[in-house]
C-alpha cells in the first residue's frame, strides 16, 4: 500500500493553534465592544453593540465547545504577542467611530477570509465539528461586515484603521502565517481607554439628571398615561445595558460562563431599549424626545462592579415584577396585544437577569473581595438600592465631596 499525502494545509496541530487565535480574537472583540458600550454616544451604535457583542459570544461559545475536545484547558492565550497587542491595542481608539471601523473594516474582513480558508483546508470528516462551528459563525460575520459596509459606506479607511492593519500585518494576519512586517509606532490618534464612568448620549437626547421613580410614585393613575411612562422608561434600558457592560469591563477574570450570561444580559437590555423605541414609534412619537436618566448609571458606577450587580439584579431587575404583572393584566383587559407581548417577553427575559445574580453573585462578590454571607450582602445592597435609587436621591461622590 502507498503511503496518501493529502492535500490540507490544517492538520491536528495547526488547528489548534488557528482555533486558539479564533477565540481569542472573539472573545477581546466582545470585551472592547462591551468596554466602549458605554463610552459611544450614537444610540444607533449602542443598539448594535448589544447585538454584536452577544454574537461574538456565540462565536466564542462555538470555538470553545470545540476547544475543550482537543485541548486542556480549552482557552488557552494564542501565544503569539503580535497578535495579544493588536487586540490591546484595539480598543485605544479615539472615538467610537473610528473604533468600530477599526473592528469591522481591518479586523474582521481578515478573520472572514481566514474562517472561509480554514473551512478549505481542515480534514473534512475528522474535523467536521470545526467546520459547523465555522459554517455558523460566517453566517454572522457576513451580516456584520454588511452592517459596516452600509454604516461607513465609501467612507476610506482612517490614520486608526491603517494603524490596525499595520498592527495586523506584524502578527502575521489572523492565522500568523504570512510574512511578518515590523511593529508599527503607535498611531498618534491613539487615545489610552478609560474606564467610562458615565454614559455617552449624542446630542439630540436631553439628560435628566434625576430619578424618575416607577409610574406609581408619580402617582400616573391614569392607565394612559402610566402605558406611555412604562414604553418611555423602557426606551431608556440601555442605562441597564451599560451597568452590564461596564460590569463586564471591570471582570476580565471571571469564569467564560458569566461572560457568555452576562453578554446575553447586555443585549437584552440593548432590545429592552429598542423595543421602548419600537413603541413609542408605532404610537406616533419620536424616542429621542424622551429625556434620558443618565445619572443612573453614573450613580451605579460608583460602586465595584459586585454591588453595581446586585443593585441591577437584586434591586431594579427582582423588584420590577409587580408593576410588570400589573401592566400586563391592564393592556390584556384593554386589548392592548402589542404591549401585552412587548413585556411579556421581557418579563421573560429579565426572569433570566435575576438568575444570573443569584448564580454569578458570590464569584463576583469574591473577585471583589467582599467577605460576608452573600443573603447579608444583597440584603444590605438592597436596601443601599431603597436608600439612594427608589428615594430619587442617586447620590454622586463628587457632589458629596463639595457640599461637605
Ligand atoms: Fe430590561
Ligand atoms: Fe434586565
């Protein structure tokens, strides 16, 4: 019997290495676009960024499912600096813009080609996992590239996003194989990230810089009324979705199964927001109208990011019940079918939000250090929730600071 030389370029070995480049590449592009959530103003963007980032989840989840039948531990780093400096360097962008073309127009065009090489060049029976997990994540990439094309449009490629392909062409593009070229010198649009304490709105939002309370405490008992407040506080969830990224951005060491929950959670905040928009739309009424409560999460922020977990989950998200059940048996009694579905499915949702805080809870709480019983810690963050947010009060260190 002859000896087959077969033709693929990815053996066993190789395919590790790639997956592991794919991951990571994945898993630091949800990361970024978790950490600048908060930071880009445009809402437009923010709704996309949930979107987006829950994908790349998927696409990390997919990866990792397969990882785990080839390697321990199944996230491994990809081993190759030129690569863990560009996705460092990723997210020092100047400006949201510039940030997500870096992403959709140098870093994931290349990662598209190399998803569609692999699928070529992989052993296709014995490594037919890969190739399903490929096959699903093109289907995404596709329509993320389609969503970069239509938003920058002829639009040429800016001083950041040559500076990524630079960054790119060091590593050896996504599989590391081609020629290096050498390191490029920062960008000088190259601007360090920092830690957003509050959120960005663009300018056609006017900021209100106080609490609302629930249409109960303003005592709205005209159920018109109360209908229209309930879809204009929804249409300013992304305050929630915020407080997640931002919680996520403030945890890199937390297990990958909070990251892929909490990923879910962001986006979901993300369509909480839209469908707020969505309604008042279908009513009649401009979303951008409705002032946003920015102090909320700039509020939340103060705090280390187990707190700010269980004031979202423990407090808003555990509390929210009532009033949710009581809207949904008034829009039910008036045939109102659209809001009737619109919160029951986010009744379902936030059924899972307050799961992940009893699950993830005392592993973040531990990551920050807080010793105490985790009942004694969400009873007291619980009632700093009823002290400072149900009161209207949100509290801000800095004017603390000034009046003392
Ligand atoms: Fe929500
Ligand atoms: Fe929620």
């Amino acid at each position: 019997m002859r000896i087959v030389q077969p033709a693929e370029q990815v053996d066993m070995a190789r395919n590790k290495r790639l997956l592991n480049r794919y991951r990571f590449i994945e898993y630091e592009t949800l990361r970024i676009l978790a950490a600048w959530l908060p930071a880009a103003a445009r809402m437009e963007f923010k709704l996309a960024m949930g979107r987006f980032l829950w994908e790349e989840a998927q696409h990390v989840q997919l990866l990792y499912q397969r990882l785990r039948e080839v390697q321990t531990p199944a996230f491994r780093p990809p081993d190759d600096p030129a690569l863990e400096t560009l996705m460092a360097e990723a997210i020092n962008a100047p400006d949201a813009r510039s940030l997500l073309a870096g992403i959709f127009r140098v870093i994931k065009p290349a990662l598209l080609n190399a998803y569609r090489w692999h699928r070529q060049q992989t052993f296709a029976n014995p490594d037919a996992p890969t190739l399903y997990a490929l096959k699903h994540i093109l289907l995404d990439e596709e329509e993320h590239l389609a969503w970069a094309a239509a938003e920058f449009g002829g639009q040429p490629a800016g001083e950041w996003e040559l500076y990524l392909a630079r960054l790119l062409a060091h590593a050896g593009g996504i599989t590391g194989a081609e020629a290096r070229a050498a390191k490029p010198a920062p960008a000088p649009a190259r601007v360090p990230f920092q830690t957003p304490l509050t959120a960005a709105r663009d300018c056609r939002f006017t900021l209100l810089q106080r609490h609302w309370g629930d249409a109960d405490s303003r005592r709205q008992s005209d159920a018109a009324a109360r209908r229209l407040d309930e879809f204009e506080n929804y249409s300013q969830e992304m305050l929630a979705a915020e407080t997640v990224a931002l919680i996520m951005h403030l945890s890199p060491n937390m297990p990958w199964g909070f990251v892929y929950d909490s990923a879910r959670h962001c986006y979901d905040e993300t369509r909480h927001c839209l469908l707020g928009i969505e309604w008042l739309r279908q009513h009649g009424l401009e979303y951008t109208a409705v002032p946003q409560n920015t102090r909320i999460y700039q509020w939340r922020a103060q705090y280390d990011a187990a707190t700010q977990y269980c004031l979202l989950t423990r407090g808003n998200e555990a509390h929210a019940f009532p009033h949710r059940r009581r809207s949904l048996a008034q829009y039910q009694a008036a045939g109102d079918r659209l809001s009737a579905q619109y919160v029951s499915y986010d009744m379902a949702d936030e059924r899972q939000h307050v799961a992940y805080g009893t699950k993830w809870l005392p592993t973040l709480m531990a990551q920050n250090n807080i010793d105490m019983p985790v009942e004694q810690f969400i009873e007291e963050t619980v009632a700093l929730w009823q002290r400072e947010y149900v009161s209207g009060d949100l509290p801000l260190p800095a004017e603390a600071g000034a009046a003392s």
